[in-house]
C-alpha cells in the first residue's frame, strides 16, 4: 500500500489541520499583527473542547487489529534540479507561448527546524511577472540599488531602501492579484504535526474520519489554545522542543523522552487541557503501533506545502500548464519527489473537496527548474514581498518599523493577499464523524499511487 505520511502530511506539511490549500480557503490581508490571542478566552466557550463521556480515559481506545501500512517505497531522486513532466502530450508538440511561468522565492527558511524564536515565520512569495516586466519594476522603484540583486532583508533596513520599497508597495496595490503569499506559522505547524501524527492514527483506527467536516482543523485550532494559553509556558515548550527533536532525527531514543513528557504533562495539565493532552500521550505511546517509525522521515517539512497552496491561486487565474521556477533552494528540490507526486501527468483529473477547500490534481506543472535570484529580476519580486510579510508579522518589531510597515500597507502592499497557516478561533466539541470509507489522505494517496501500488 501506498505511504499516507510522505506524500501528504510530510510533503504537503498537514494540510488538513492547518493549510487552506484552495483558492476558496481562508484570506488575509495586511495589516498582519493582531492583538494578543488572549482575547481568545472571549471567544473559547468551551475550554475542554470534548464533552466528558470523550474524555480519553473513558473512550476504550484499544489497538487495532489491522491497520493501514505506512510502509511506502521512496521515489527516486529527480535526477538534478529541473523537473520537467508532460500532460497528456509532448512537451515538444506543446507550443511554448501557452506555458505560464510561475516564480518562488522564500524567507525565513529554517529547513526542519521549526521552533526558531528568531524566524517564528516561513514565508513564500509568488508572482506570474516575467523577467523583463520584472526587471523594469526593479528599475523604477530602485534606481539607485548597487549589485545584481534587491535582497529584502537588507534592504527593508536602510531609509533609502524602504523609500523604494514604498513605490513597491504602489506597483503591488496597482496588479495585486500577479503577486501571493503564503505565511507559516512554525509553532502552529509544529503543535498541527503533534495532531496529525499523534491524534489522527489514534482515532483512525478506532473508525473515526478525522477530516470530515473539517473537524481536524477545529482540532489543531483547540491543541495550540491548550499549549498557547492553558500550559505553563517552560511545559509547553518543552513538549514542542521534544517533539521536533523526534521529528528531525525520528528514532526510538527521541521519541521516549516525548512519551514521558507528554505522560507528565497529562498527569499535571489544568482543566481544559484533559483530551488534547490525554489523545496525544496515547498516541504517543501507541505510535510504534499506529505507524512506521521507518516513514516518520523528514516529516516537518513545510516547504512543499507553501508551493501548493501558491499553485491554487494561479490555477484559478489560468488553467495552465505551468512552468515553476524556483531559487535554488535545496529544501524544496531535495523534496522533488513529493512535489512530482503531485503533478504527474498520468493521475486521473480530480477535484477533491473538503470543507470549503478543494485541491485539483494533478497540478498542471510542464516543468520545474530553479535560477539563481542574483539573475532573475522576477525572483527578487517574491524576495521582496515575501521578506516584508515575515518581517511585518515579527511579534517584536520596533516601533520605527511598524511606521514604516503601516506605510507600505497604505501604498498599496496591502493588497497582497496572503494565505495562512496559523490558529484559528474555531474550535472542536466532541468526538470526529464516523467513518464511512476512505478519508481524504486515502483518497489521495490512492489517486497518486501508481497502478501496481494500487493492485497490491
């Protein structure tokens, strides 16, 4: 059978507890900071987010007796840094003036490391304008720069450098719907990961369809309130420290001393933290049962994530194909494999719905090749907007900076929209739907799954 992990959560970084990964998935816009997620005791009604006869102790959790195979065979390298597939012809026969070429660049990459306090956020900016277009833009809003290349993290520090950005900011306000943004959470995603590996397993095999009805996103929604809010925060970041540390270097040795934190921490956790903590320690004790420790690999990845839930915005402006070009960036070509899962040319066209999100598969992507950014004006656009929305959502920005933030989203960056990965205030109450056939995970992975995989 085909592995859930890689393909989906590990390649697509939990896009059912956290990714809006459909152009009618949740939006936002600037201004990004927001006042304290305190405010949420307001809104957060009901702090145990299941009612009592949930309650994990009482819920007959037993070990299945089959249970779905995450052994899964690795795809091969991609052979170099371009990827090129074809849908449904030659490329050679494909005439070159219908591609349209899609470009990425990021900031704040921290690889698999996600607990950074430095770099709390992944950002990925996008745009559809061509080099030379790009290049013009460069030229009239920075007419002074020196060197080759615009880098955001510099620039956006320097008076002359954010006068620039300003006319920037106008030419993003005037074309807003070229340009979008996806903004990483990376101590949501981290908590997210504890759900979908911990939690979901759990309730899988006890016949529970944890995505129907988006329950899942409710859920991870109530986790992060439990760790943001109701856990002591020396506890709270341990449990996430522990848990990254297994996730990087996944073994029986750094799982075990998560187990024993999460089992003090339910012992110990205060009123409202009983069923996210009770559910999470018993997977955790359960995980060698639920899962392969062996396809638990580079499961904090958020990179590939980042790059679909971007895909969807310009597959609902063009139908494709798509030519992707991304810097070099060897946390998103070392993954290549996963991404070309995504965008074979042989899956059956499918549009798969889930909640108010729907993903289209396969991704209509002729090729995916990388560029250096030093030579590729259109790559220092996404530089540009994806390092001011992770700057402009720093929980401790300067109060000079913030100036300058409210500026730019008053030129016109404002208009940028920006898809993200982060709690939300809905919250879970009571126990997920039954199941009553494949989930969406199974459904996926059996569309992406080659024909021999699927007999077997």
């Amino acid at each position: 059978m085909m592995d859930r992990a890689p393909i989906i959560v590990g390649s697509v970084g939990c896009p059912y507890t956290s990714l809006p990964w459909s152009a009618s998935g949740r939006k936002e816009k600037l201004p990004l900071q927001v006042s304290s997620n305190r405010s949420l005791h307001s809104i957060y009604t009901s702090p145990q987010p299941f009612p009592g006869p949930f309650m994990p102790a009482r819920f007959g959790i037993e070990t299945p007796q089959s249970r779905r195979s995450l052994r899964g065979k690795s795809a091969p390298p991609c052979g170099g840094w371009n990827i090129d597939t074809v849908h449904g012809r030659e490329r050679s026969n494909q005439p070159e003036d219908i591609s349209v070429k899609i470009y990425f660049d990021e900031s704040g990459q921290t690889g698999t490391h996600l607990l950074d306090s430095e770099q709390p956020y992944f950002t990925l900016g996008s745009t559809n304008i061509e080099e030379e277009e790009a290049a013009e833009i460069l030229g009239r809003c920075f007419p002074h720069r020196q060197g080759r290349e615009l880098k955001s993290q510099k620039l956006l520090r320097r008076p002359q450098g954010q006068r620039g950005f300003l006319d920037f900011a106008r030419e993003v306000g005037r074309t807003p719907e070229r340009f979008c943004t996806v903004k990483i959470d990376k101590r949501f995603v981290i908590v997210s990961k504890m759900v979908d590996f911990l939690v979901e397993p759990l309730l899988r095999s006890q016949g529970y369809d944890f995505y129907a009805g988006d329950y899942a996103v409710r859920f991870a929604n109530s986790a992060c309130f439990v760790f943001e809010h109701l856990l002591k925060k020396s506890e709270a970041e341990n449990l996430m420290r522990l848990y990254n540390k297994f996730a990087r270097e996944p073994s029986i040795a750094t799982l075990r001393p998560f187990q024993a934190a999460l089992e003090a921490a339910e012992r110990s956790g205060p009123h409202g933290s009983e069923v996210t903590l009770g559910l999470m320690a018993e997977g955790a004790r359960r995980f060698n049962a639920l899962q392969d420790l062996n396809a638990f690999q580079d499961s904090n990845d958020v990179h590939v994530t980042a790059v679909v839930r971007c895909m969807a915005h310009w597959q609902a402006l063009s139908p494709g194909p798509f030519d992707v070009v991304h810097d070099e960036s060897i946390h998103f070509f070392n993954r290549s494999e996963r991404w070309k899962l995504l965008i074979k040319p042989d899956i059956e066209p499918q549009a798969l719905t889930l909640g108010e999100k729907t993903l289209t598969l396969p991704i209509p992507v002729a090729s995916t090749m990388s560029a250096r950014s030093h030579e590729c004006p259109s790559l220092q656009l996404c530089d540009l907007i994806a390092g001011f929305v992770s700057r402009a959502s720093a929980p401790r920005s300067l109060d000079e900076e913030r100036a300058f933030f409210q500026q730019a989203i008053e030129a016109g960056i404002g208009e940028l929209t920006i898809f993200p990965v982060d709690a939300g205030t809905e919250f879970a109450n009571g126990p997920p739907e039954r199941a009553s056939g494949p989930d969406i995970v199974d459904r996926i992975t059996r569309l992406v799954a080659s024909p021999p995989e699927l007999e077997g």
